[in-house]
C-alpha cells in the first residue's frame, strides 16, 4: 500500500543555511560540504537561497554562484528561491538561477507591497513565461503580507510551468480545497504540521529541522505512506520539542545555524544582519531540542 503521490522535488527538502565566513562572505566550499551532509542524512531535494539562506541578504550574482556550487556537490532535485517584490526582479533572477542550473524555482508571493488578486496572479505570469523550469509558488502570508486566495490558485495552476506549492499558510482546511480544485503538488512548509500536511495529500516538506532531522522525517513518510499511522504519530511526537526549539521563536535561519553547528555541519554560524548570530542562549535551545528529539548522543 502506499498513500503518498509522487515528489517531483524529493519528500524531504531542507530549506538550506547559507555557510558564511567570520567576515560575511559566502563559504561555498562550506556550502557544498553542508549538502552533501544534508544528503547522506536522509535529505532526497534540497532548497537554497530561501529565506532561511538569509536571502534577504544574499546578492544575484552569490545566489547564482550558491546554486552552481550545490548542484556540483549533489546529485538531488535543487530548488532555488528566485522571488521578490519587484516582478521584474523576480524576472531576471528566476532566469539567472535558471542558468545557473537550478532544477525548479520558488517563488514567493510578493512581499510587503499588498497587490491586489489580480496582481499576484499578473506576478506569477511574468515569471512563468520568461523560464522553462518548474515553479513552486510560496504561499506565506505570515511573512508576505498578502494571501492567495483560491480562485487565484486556480488561474496559477493553469501556467504552464506552476507544478507546485509550498504551503507556509497553516490552513489544512484551505489546503484542501486548492489542491482538489488545481490538482498541483503540495508541500507542507510548515514543520509543525507536516504529518497533517500528509494526511490531506501533501507529498512532502521543505524545512527547517531537516538540517539535523532529515532521516526520522523520511521515516515518518515511509510509516505514513505503508499506513502505519502510529508509527507516523510517534516520530511525529517525537520530533516536536525540535520544532519548537528551532521554530518556536520564528529566527529560523538562525536556530538552524545553531543547530548544524552544534552538529559539526559547518565551520561556524556567521550571518548578515540584520540576522544576529546564535550566541550561547540559542546554541543552548537548539542542543536542548536536539537531544529531546533523540538526535544527539
């Protein structure tokens, strides 16, 4: 028996770090170190230059380089974020990680601005025409500001290149009815709920704890997808005091620092401001999780 629909991205994507030097600079070398780790962990896809790559704070042309290096160090789906605000910027860097290799784009709601239905959907079509990549749209309105209602989803789903959504909403109900009505491929984006996110026909997940829990999360979907639902539950449960150690204050860029640190993943956990690094208060929280989660000797 299995339950699950196919993962066009892998079913385990980590929303991966981007591995800095003590001065700010991009440690590509750290990068595809920290993937092929992601990997052997249990990882089948893996996203960069999301927001917990700090890409608020990354530039194109390191975007770019980020994706190269990973691409080169992995033999798994490799996502880029290549969203903004500006749909013309969306544009030009969608087409930028494009070349650089990526084999799918996320691409956020746009941010900050508030455009109406009509808008979002203009957005999405822009970049739709100018790539020949799959899209996944980012629905996170927690962050961006704006929701996509259903009726956009539906004009979306009808892009030629839109195949998937990460669903960051936390609406279960909501998610259900878009994906009936568009029939594109969920993802749960939140690490919380990922086993819900299962339940109502979610192929996956693009987190934030796969960082350091990758390989109980792929038995989590292996048990959900046999129908062994108690085994599902139990790995979910146990998981939990991760979740809230590396989610539960919404810094996740930086806890998941914290967290690869602690695992010896990357050489240390610089980051761009206005992201603070971990200092020992977080080091401390992301250990705590970790080892509750069983994830630590």
């Amino acid at each position: 028996m299995h339950l699950l629909d196919p993962a066009p991205f892998g079913r385990v994507i980590p929303a991966m770090v981007t591995p800095m030097s003590a001065n700010g600079d991009i440690d590509y070398e750290a990068a595809k170190k920290l993937a092929r780790h992601l990997v052997a962990d249990g990882a089948d896809g893996l996203l960069v230059n999301g927001t917990t790559g700090e890409s608020p704070t990354t530039h194109v042309e390191e975007k770019a380089d980020l994706v190269r290096a990973v691409k080169e160090a992995v033999d798994v789906p490799v996502i880029s974020g290549s969203g903004s605000n500006d749909t013309a910027h969306t544009v030009r860097m969608s087409n930028i990680m494009q070349d650089a290799g990526a084999d799918g784009l996320l691409v956020v709601a746009p941010y900050y601005s508030r455009p109406s239905q009509n808008g979002i959907a203009a957005h999405y079509a822009a970049v739709d025409e100018s790539v020949s990549v799959p899209m996944v749209v980012y629905d996170v309105p927690g962050r961006t500001g704006v929701k996509i209602d259903l009726s956009t989803y539906c004009r979306l789903a009808q892009l030629e290149h839109v195949v998937a959504v990460k669903d960051a909403t936390g609406d279960l109900a909501g998610a259900v009815k878009k994906r009936a009505a568009t029939g594109l491929t969920w993802y749960s984006g939140d690490d919380g709920i990922f086993l819900p996110f299962l339940s109502i026909g979610a192929v996956g997940v693009i987190s934030v704890i796969a960082h350091v829990a990758s390989s109980p999360m792929q038995e989590l979907i292996a048990a959900f997808d046999r129908g062994d639902l108690r085994q599902a539950r139990a790995l979910a449960t146990r998981l939990s005091p991760l979740v809230d150690a590396i989610n539960g204050d919404g810094f996740q860029a930086v806890m998941a620092k914290a967290a690869l640190q602690i695992k010896g993943y990357i050489p240390g956990s610089a980051m761009r401001l206005p992201n603070a690094a971990p200092g020992a208060k977080e080091l401390n929280k992301a250990e705590e999780g970790m080892r509750a989660a069983g994830l630590l000797d």
